[in-house]
C-alpha cells in the first residue's frame, strides 16, 4: 500500500519506516521536508501522493515545557490541530489515518491503575491535556466514517531517531549517566509500561495488514515498571555494578506533574512481548 509518514525521522517515525518498507510503497517525510503546520504543504503532499494510509508520528513531546503559556500553544498546534486537521484529509482523500497518543491522557490519580481503551481520559499536565484534545478531534470524525487508529503507547526507548533533534530515550540515558556515576538516584513512582519502537511498529504493521476494526489500541510492552525498576532491569542485564536509589517523583523539581499510574492495558490485540526481552535484543543490537 502506499503510506505516507509525517515525522519518519523521529524515533518512532524512523522504525516504522524500516519496518513497513518491505511490504509497503513508502513516502517518508520529516521537518526538512516541509513544516506539516504549513497547510498548503501539507495539501500539496496529499494531494499528489495520493496515499491509502497517513500514520502521523508529529508530536510536541516536551513534558515539561507544555505547561509554559507560550510553549502549550505549539503543543497544541502539532498534538491537536495538526491531528485535527490530518483527520478532515483523511476524510476527504479517503485514507487510514494512523496517530499515536499517549498513557498521560490517563491522571492515574484515583484508585485505579490500568487503564483500558475504552477508560476516559482525564490527563493531569499540559501535555497529556494537549494530547487528549487532540484524540478527540480524531473521535469527532468518527461517525463521518473516519478510518483511523488511534493508539496510545508509553515510555517509549529503541534506537535513536535520525532527526537533528531526535531525544535519547530513558535506558540510554542511564546508561551514559552510569560512565561517569557510580551511583544514580531514579524515580521509583509512574508505574507504567516501556514500548520498544521496533514493536511497536511491528504491531503497528499487524493492525493494517490483519485489517484490524477502527478505533482505539493500546499498544506497549507488557510487564508494569517504575523508571527505578527500568533501571535495575537495565543493569543487571548489563552486568553493570551501578547503586541505584529510588526517590520519589516529588524529589525532582518538575513544571508538569506526572501520573501515579498510568498502565495501558492491551486488551484488543496479540499482546507485546515482555519490555524485558525487548530490552535485551536493544542492548544486544547496541
Ligand atoms: N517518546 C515517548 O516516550 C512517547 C510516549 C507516549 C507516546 N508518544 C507518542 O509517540 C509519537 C512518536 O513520538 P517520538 O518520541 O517518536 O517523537 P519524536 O522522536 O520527537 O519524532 C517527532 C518527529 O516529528 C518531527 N516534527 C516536529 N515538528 C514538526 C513539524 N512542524 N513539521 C515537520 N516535522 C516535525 C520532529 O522533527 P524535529 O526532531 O526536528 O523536531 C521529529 O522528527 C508521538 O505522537 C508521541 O506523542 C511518545
């Protein structure tokens, strides 16, 4: 099929570009390219591709700069205009739109801790607000015979992006803290579950090709973590003596607030292999 990319360089963007061209005509195309927020660009691309599916992997990302005035509004340009606007395309070009969201739609305040794809979202930080208004913009088109699937992921990690500002993911980070640190302090709250991009993209490939029904998935590695239990994982299958100490989210000096728990329970699809394993085969391939 013919599928068009917008952010193919980012981390995610760039796995499913190395995954879905073996079976697929790809059009892979990154900021370089054009400014997906320049609509006429936009259009153009559309217009002349022509493409079965989009799968948008554009997103502001940055947690904490979201809850600054000035920097939410580009969050909301690009995590709910732009999926807003990708919607109505697909609409009127008749394509499968693919766009992810994320676990911090979910407060994970309250007594529960999973969550799934039919829970409503009540997001705690500007960020996850920002993806959510966007996920609605998509549901709105749904009855007009939107096709789409709309999935939320978490913690993702795998190789890095080629994007000139493509960020190192949390295992990459500990690592490299960990060669000038014999000791590390790690968050040990935000229970929820590591995504590797190439599984991701993987299940990504097996919903268009198994024809899955429209609607919503949640698609992550199984097996439930605090980032100081990622972190252990991580050294221990390194064989990598590191003191890690838990602290508590509270401890570090964040803007945006971060849900408690936020477990995205998989309950529609063949379930991802355990974070661990994935995380092996990453560090294998390193
Ligand atoms: N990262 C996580 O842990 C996580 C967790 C849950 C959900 N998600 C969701 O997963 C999806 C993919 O995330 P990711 O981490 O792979 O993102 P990413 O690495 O930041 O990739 C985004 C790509 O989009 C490009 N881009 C940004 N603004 C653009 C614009 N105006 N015009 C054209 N291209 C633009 C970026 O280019 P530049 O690098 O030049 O900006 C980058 O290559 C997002 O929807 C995200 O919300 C991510």
């Amino acid at each position: 099929m013919k599928i068009i990319i917008l952010g193919g360089l980012g981390n995610l963007g760039s796995q499913l570009a190395q995954t879905l061209e073996r079976d697929h005509e790809l059009l892979v195309f990154d900021r370089a390219d054009f400014d997906v927020l320049d609509d006429s660009a936009l259009l153009n691309v559309i217009q002349n591709a022509r493409p079965e599916i989009l799968i948008n992997c554009v997103a502001y990302n940055a947690v904490d700069n979201c809850e600054d005035k000035k920097l939410y509004e580009t969050a909301l340009a690009l995590n709910c205009e732009l999926p807003a606007r990708l919607a109505q395309l697909a609409l009127q070009f008749n394509f499968l739109l693919i766009h992810y969201s994320t676990d911090y739609v979910f407060s994970g305040l309250e007594t529960k801790k999973e969550f799934s794809e039919n829970d409503t979202p009540n997001p705690l930080n500007k960020y996850g607000e920002s993806k959510f208004l966007g996920e609605q913009e998509i549901l709105k088109q749904a009855p007009s015979g939107l096709k789409y699937y709309l999935i939320r992921t978490s913690k993702l990690f795998g190789p890095q992006g080629s994007s000139p500002q493509a960020k190192p993911s949390f295992f990459d980070i500990m690592f490299k803290l960990s060669q000038d640190k014999k000791e590390l302090t790690v968050v040990n709250e935000e229970l929820s579950c590591f995504t590797y991009t190439p599984d991701l993209a993987a299940a990504t490939a097996r919903l268009i090709s198994s024809k899955a029904v429209y609607g919503i998935y949640h698609l992550v590695n199984e097996g439930a973590v605090t980032w100081y239990d990622g972190a252990l994982e991580l050294f221990q299958l390194l064989k990598q003596k590191v003191t890690v100490r838990p602290i508590r989210g509270e401890d570090l000096t964040r803007p945006a607030r971060r849900p408690k728990f936020s477990v995205l329970q998989n309950n529609k699809v063949k379930k991802l292999r355990p974070y661990q394993e994935a995380l092996r085969e990453y560090l294998n391939n390193l």
